[in-house]
C-alpha cells in the first residue's frame, strides 16, 4: 500500500493556526511537521479524508502543542492510540551525532520488518533547528523518507548513516494488517475497541498525598508545561502508566509523578 505524502507548507492549510490560542501565533507550515507526519500514516490505512488540519486540532484539543514550539513527543502515542495504530516511542537517550545506539538499532530492525519509523531530527541535512519526518522504507543501505517540509531528494533519500547521526529520538508505528485500506482500517478499528476496553479495566482512583500539593504537568517529565496544581487530598483517575509518570485525564494529555499518589 503506498503511503500518503503530505508537506505541511500545503497552500490548503500552510497558514491554517497550530497554535496554544491566546499564547501563540503558530501555524501548520510553520509548526506542523508531527501532526503532518501522522496525518500520513492515518489517511493511508484509516481514513483518506484526514489531513493535517484535523491531526493538528487533535493536538490541540488534547495538550500536546508546545506553545512557542513545535508538538510534545508524547502527542504520537496518543494519536495513533485514539485512532487505532500501534506506536512506541524507542526508549533511550538523545542520540543526535551517535553512531549506532541502541536506538538506532532497534529502529533500523523495524524499517527492515517494514514498519514506519518517525525521527526527530537534529541540525544538518533534515533541519536547522528541530523537525519531524516519516521514515518508510530501508534498502541498500539507504533509507527513504517523507519529509514533510521538502521535496529535496538528499532529504527523500539519504544513506543511513546521514539518517542515524541526525536522529534525536525515534517512534515505531506498525501498520494495521490489511492489503487494502478497508482491511486496514477494519483492523484499526477493532484495535481501538480493544485498547479502549483493556484502558478503562486498567483504570483506578488515587489521592494526592503530598502536604504542598502536586503539579500536573502536560507530559511525562519536569520539563513539560505545569497544567495546574492539584491539593492534599484530591482524587484523581489513573488511564496510563508510563514509568514513574500516571496520566491522569482520558482524553487531555496531563501527567503526575506516581511517587506522590497513592491508590484509594
């Protein structure tokens, strides 16, 4: 199944917002490069009506756009779980300018398994700054790239060596099985409901212990955005468990360290 090509810079949705309202003035061409990418994978197996511009409200919506930059690592995941798609982020460290990192092997692995892999790059080939783009293919030591912001072939294909060296962080989707897109999104849909079904059984009720409070963040880490503070006391739903890090809201990407709730 050949899969959908979109760039971000679209004169359908290039100005279209991307952004945090009454913060920010981002929009899709300029900021839009994750949910661009996502919007690819889930028009080619789920729906070929989606487009950037219903990804990127998505994003919104749900908490995972970072005002004043880009979309949180942790948006991924979670769309591709409200829709249906396998994705898990590779665990390790930032392996920008590494060279064959565990990270690097087991997404290598995965493009040889035919999987898609997204990249966050860093500076050089790719990107100036910070940029997200769709790795679907490996072969003859190359691999082939959607890039959503250029149609340049250096940055369509590349050899994997140039690729791994840029690489910051990666996240492995695996395709819904199908030869068709009814097949796949049939299998997408049945994923849903079971995800669905198996997130409310794993859900549970927890208390804030702390004296001082706890701050709910917009991610899993200090280093995410303080949503709001929560009291001594309160009571909270856990969906998720990531780590040392619970989700705490079914639909709003906000997080808590699990160190300082306790199951009621």
């Amino acid at each position: 199944m050949k899969l959908k090509s979109y760039k971000q810079y679209d004169k359908r949705w290039a100005k279209d917002p991307y952004q945090v309202k009454g913060k920010e003035t981002a929009t899709i061409g300029g900021s839009g490069c994750g949910p661009t990418c996502a919007a690819m994978v889930a028009s080619t197996y789920v729906d070929p009506k989606i487009t950037p511009v219903e990804v990127c409200k998505w994003s919104v919506k749900h908490g995972y756009k970072a005002v004043g930059q880009g979309t949180y690592y942790t948006f991924f995941e979670a769309y591709f779980k409200s829709i249906g798609i396998e994705c898990e982020q590779v665990p390790g460290a930032n392996s920008y300018h590494k060279k064959d990192t565990p990270s690097d092997k087991l997404a290598l692995k995965a493009l040889k398994a035919g999987k898609l892999v997204i990249a966050c790059m860093g500076p050089g080939i790719w990107t100036r700054g910070g940029h997200f783009i769709l790795a679907y293919a490996y072969k003859d030591g190359k691999v082939h790239v959607n890039d959503p912001a250029s149609s340049a072939t250096g940055r369509a294909v590349n050899t994997w060596n140039n690729f791994q060296n840029e690489a910051k962080y990666y996240w492995i989707v695996t395709p819904p099985k199908g030869k068709t897109q009814k097949e796949t999104k049939k299998a997408a849909t049945t994923t849903k409901k079971a995800v669905k079904k198996a997130t409310k059984a794993k859900a549970y009720k927890a208390k804030v212990t702390p004296k001082v409070g706890l701050n709910v963040r917009k991610g899993r880490g200090t280093k995410y955005a303080r949503v709001k503070a929560l009291k001594q006391g309160t009571t909270v739903t856990v969906y998720e468990t990531k780590g040392n890090w619970c989700k705490i809201h079914k639909t709003k990407n906000w997080w808590v360290h699990k160190a300082y709730i306790k199951k009621a």
